[in-house]
C-alpha cells in the first residue's frame, strides 16, 4: 500500500476511535407509568460521584412499608422518626433521610445530628451544610448541576426551612431542573423512591416548591 494509502486508513481509523470514544452512554430508569428516562452518563466524574448515582439509582423502585406510610429503611438507619411501623422501620416525612443515606454510603463524611450544618430529617440540613462547606450553588448563580449533587427545592433561607431535596443524577443543557432520584416522593405511588426528569419543582402534588439551587458532596 502507498504512503498515501497508509495515511487515508489512519486518518479514517482515527475519525471512528473519536466517535466511539464521544458516543455518550445512557442509564435508563422508569418514570412510572410505562415511561422511562434514559440519563446520560456524564464523563470524568470523581469516584465519589460515580459511587452516589449508583447507590441513589439502585433504590429506584423502593417503597415505604406497609405501603401508603412514611414507614420507611432510611429513617431507621438514622434512628429518626417513630417506632410506630412494627417491623424495624421508623416512620417521618424521609426524602432528607434518603439523601443522606445515600451520600454516607458512597462515602461522603456525614454527621447526622440536628446541630446547624449538620445533616439530618429535615430537607433545609442540605442547604446549611452546603453553607458551611461553600458547596452551596443557588439557583441562578450559574452553577450547572453535577451527578451527585443535592437539589433543594422551597428553600426559604431566613427560617431554615425547605420543601424537599433530591439526589442529581443527571442534567440535560437547557433543561430548567434535573433528572433526579427523589426519596418519599409520591408521584408514581405515595412514598416511594422514584425518579423525576427536569424537575424543577418538588416530587409533589400540586407542584408549589421551586428549585431553590444545589449542594455539591465535596
């Protein structure tokens, strides 16, 4: 083969090793109801990150027992909530729970006692953390959400309250909120671990809780 031959392969062959290398790869998860979102797969997140959206995305499906309760593994594993469930399961509104559950797992330092910057049950912890930490990203600041991330939504900073959190598993350009796994949210069934894409209000009927902005685990 000519020198010219040998050049057109390697240009040709280095065209198809780009391509495959940028082909972006795709978890999906069902919505409920039949319907699925496929979540890209982001590059280069840290092992942190990586480890966070496997936990949050393998709890996909797991609802509070005995159902239409706030019985729930989460709250137990915190020893917060009430002994009223029965089978070793504690019982309270638990989407911060979840959240914290997940990100003590993967690995990030978790304290989970009601001391302000601490993390604990109530859904405004992840925004006082993130203060504490400077990984607290409000929403309009610019910030693009990370897989890993903690969304806070109805935040109201000067009474320390919030509506709900959930964890960030992926994020679409242009889209207004995240596709995040939500804790205790109650869309496809009442108090359920489920998923939401572009949520930019709360996992929640009627939808009154806007995204207030995100916590980054480190």
């Amino acid at each position: 083969m000519s020198l010219l031959g040998l050049a057109v392969v390697a240009v040709v062959a280095s065209v198809i090793a780009v391509s495959v290398v940028h082909r972006p790869r795709y978890t999906t998860l069902p919505l409920g109801h039949g319907k699925t979102v496929k979540v890209p797969e982001a590059a280069h997140l840290s092992p942190l990150r990586t480890r966070i959206v496997a936990i949050a995305e393998s709890q996909v499906g797991y609802q509070a027992d005995p159902p239409g309760t706030y019985c729930n593994k989460y709250s137990a594993y915190w020893s917060s909530g009430s002994d009223t469930c029965g089978n070793g399961d504690l019982s309270e509104e638990w989407c911060a729970d979840f959240a914290a559950w997940v990100w003590q797992q993967a690995g990030v330092a978790v304290n989970y006692q009601y001391i302000n910057g601490d993390l604990n049950s109530s859904a405004a912890s992840f925004y006082e953390w993130g203060v504490r930490y400077g990984t607290w990203h409000p929403l309009g600041s610019g910030y693009v959400p990370q897989p890993g991330d903690v969304a806070v939504y109805g935040l109201d900073p000067s009474q320390l309250l919030a509506s709900h959190v959930a964890v960030v598993v992926g994020y679409k350009p242009g889209a207004k909120g995240p596709i995040a796994v939500n804790g205790d949210g109650d869309l496809t069934a009442f108090s359920v671990v489920e998923v939401r894409a572009d949520e930019y209000y709360a996992d929640s009927q009627p939808a009154t809780a806007p995204l207030s902005g995100y916590v980054a685990p480190n």
